[in-house]
C-alpha cells in the first residue's frame, strides 16, 4: 500500500469534504457566469495558504509549493449547465444528496479543496502541481477555460489531469466535437395563397432528412445529431425562418472534418432544393485528440485498485481535450460516485467522497515517481 492509501482521520476529512461540497454546489455557477463560485474557490485556496491568481478568461490558477519530478496541471471544471436562477440548494435524500451540479462538478471542485487545505499536515509525495479551476468547460463553454490554461502554461508543464467524472472512470482519448447552428430563410407567406412559396421550415425538414442519409462512420466512432429545432410562426404560415442545432462527434479529427464537410454540403443542398436562403454557423468545436497519456492511465489504473472494481477507461469531451489537442498527455479522472449529471435530481453518494479523495492522493503519488513523457 503507497503512503497516500494510509487511512487518517477519516472521519473528520470526509466531514470536511462533504461541508466543501454543499458550499460550493450552493453557489450557483451557470454557463457563463461561473464568477462567484470562482470567488469563493479562489478565497478558499487562498485561507489554505496558496497563492492565488486569477487568469483573463476568469479561471482560478495556483501553484503549489513543493512537490518532486514531473510538472503536473490539474484542473476541476467550475460551470455547470444549470441556468441561473435554478434553485441549487442541496437536499439530503437517504443516503444521497441531492442538487442541480452536486457531482458534476462540485464533488471534485470539494476533493480538490480539501487536498489543498491538507498540503501541509501529511507527507503523501507527489509532483510539482499546479491546480486550477476551470471556466466554461459545459456545453457552449467549449472549453475557453482549459484551452487558455493550456495556452497560457500548457509549455511549462508535462501532464495534465482533469478531475471530473465517477470514480472508477479515466477518460484517456478525447471525443471531438463540431457544433453547427444551421438557419434558413424563406419569402414567408399565407399557407393557402401565397402556395408553393419556399418554406424554412420544409427547408429545415429537407436538410435533417438529408442528413440522416449520410454515411457515419462506427469505426472510429464518429456520431450525428440534430438536437434542436425551431421555427414558423403559425399553422397557416409558409415559414420565413427556420433552423436547428446539430452535435457531429469523432474520435478521428480527419472523420470529423469530413463529416462536417457533408452535413454543410446536405443543408446547402436542402436549401438550394427548396429554394430557401441558409446560414450555417460553428457555434462548438472541441478538437478530437490522443497524446501518448500510457502512463497517466497506468497511474490512474493503480489509483483505482481496491476501490472500485468496475473500472473504465474511455473516451469523453472533458477539460482533457484540451491539453490533449496540443499533446500534452492528459486524463480525467473521477473521485465520486453518483447519477443524474445534468439533470436537476443530479446525486452523490457523500460516502465515496472520501475514496475519491484517496484515490486522488494515490494518482498523484504515482506521478510523482513516474516520466510521464
Ligand atoms: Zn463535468
């Protein structure tokens, strides 16, 4: 057993995470406006005795003093996809709690917290570390916060370590994504008189059609999706406007590039058929990416032994891509259990906290001995 699996003063370390973790899920942190809970992890990594800065893009960046061999950055996304006004007040159901972004991604941004306030009092090895909290890693985020630590201080380091997900999952590959907005336009007009006028919406309709006959790949997995649609204004109508929002995902940025060639080549070609305006605009692009990450995982697999016995090592969209995308090897890595992400009955179950947190000190001890490049 390394160091870091030493069990101490379990209980009042899992009381501290869990207290970490109902503060920060209270401070509600929607898309875009991640600043007060920024403020209070920054105020809280700074009453740990860190020196704390925040960068342009509003993430939170503080190297920790100490530390041996490989320069590691570790970063914990603060947004979650909740709105603001949603009522984020976390509830205890049972064994669980419950709250709107509670494991997504409160439960690290607790673990975190907590391994800064004990950097002093244990001697678990570990590398020279340099954490962060990340802005706008959900959804239309599209990964600003990552992309500028990554730009920013990505040179300066040799690993990069994303702490999200479940406990027992390393995310090691990066799913890329490409979002388009596609919008058509048409004259409009009285659905009876001014007949056959081009409508958007038969436009819209023509091209998710054509879409859905394009060929996607399953080797290397590649995915297609119209998520959203809108548009018209009434049932007796032709439709002026309009549009829907389509995900295109690969693990192979070449298959991606493609895939989204012949998407926009199906809705130019819907709305040159229908004889309707269009206007496609990339509102997401998350590059796809692999770096040679062998020996994060090795250390992630260790990390794991004796905790979970079900562990998974898959591809995901995590703060990870971005590091990936400009070879830095990188990871994520998960230190809680629980469901519903994304959804407001989102749980966690606060006893696994402590083994994620565990489970953390061991992957960072593992580093510590390891070339990771
Ligand atoms: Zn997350």
């Amino acid at each position: 057993m390394p160091p870091g699996a030493r069990p101490r003063a379990g209980r009042e370390l899992a009381l501290a995470i869990e207290a970490h973790l109902k503060t920060i899920a209270e401070t509600a942190a929607p898309p875009f406006g991640e600043e007060m809970r920024g403020a209070l992890v920054a105020e809280l990594w700074r009453q740990a005795g860190l020196q704390v800065e925040r960068d342009s893009v509003g993430n939170v960046v503080a190297a920790v003093p100490g530390g041996r061999g490989p320069r590691v950055l570790v970063a914990a996304h603060l947004d979650t996809v909740f709105g603001a006004g949603t009522d984020v007040r976390v509830r205890r159901d049972g064994d669980r709690l419950c709250g709107p972004g509670i494991g997504d991604n409160s439960a690290s941004l607790a673990v975190l917290t907590t391994f800064v306030e004990k950097l002093g009092a244990d001697d678990v090895p570990r590398p020279r570390l340099t954490l962060a909290a990340t802005v706008g890693e959900e959804g239309e985020g599209d990964l600003r916060g990552a992309r500028r630590l990554v730009a920013d201080r990505g040179a300066q380091h040799d690993a990069f370590v994303a702490v999200d997900g479940h406990l027992g999952t390393i995310v090691a590959q990066a799913v890329g994504s490409r979002r388009l907005r596609v919008a058509f336009r048409g004259p409009g007009g009285h659905s009876w008189g001014d007949y056959p006028t081009p409508s958007a919406v038969h436009a819209a309709g023509e091209a998710i059609h054509a879409l859905q006959g394009l060929t996607v790949p399953s080797e290397p997995r590649s995915t297609l999706n119209v998520g959203q649609v809108w548009g018209g204004t009434s049932i007796n109508a032709i439709a002026q406007e309009a549009g829907f929002n389509l995900d295109l995902r690969s693990l192979d940025p070449v298959v991606l590039n493609d895939l989204e060639q012949r998407a926009r080549e199906a809705v130019e070609g819907a709305g040159r058929r229908i004889g309707c305006q269009v206007a496609v605009t990339l509102i997401g692009d998350r590059p796809a990416a692999r770096a040679d990450n062998a020996r994060l995982v090795s250390c992630g697999l260790r990390a794991l032994e004796g905790v979970e016995r079900h562990v998974a090592v898959v591809a995901s969209s995590t703060d990870a891509n971005a590091a990936l995308a400009e070879g830095l090897p990188a990871i994520a890595f998960g230190v809680y259990r629980g469901g519903d992400a994304h959804r407001s009955t989102e749980w966690v179950e606060p006893g696994s906290l402590i083994q994620g947190y565990h489970a953390f000190e061991r992957l960072l001890a593992c580093l510590a001995d390891e070339p990771v490049r």
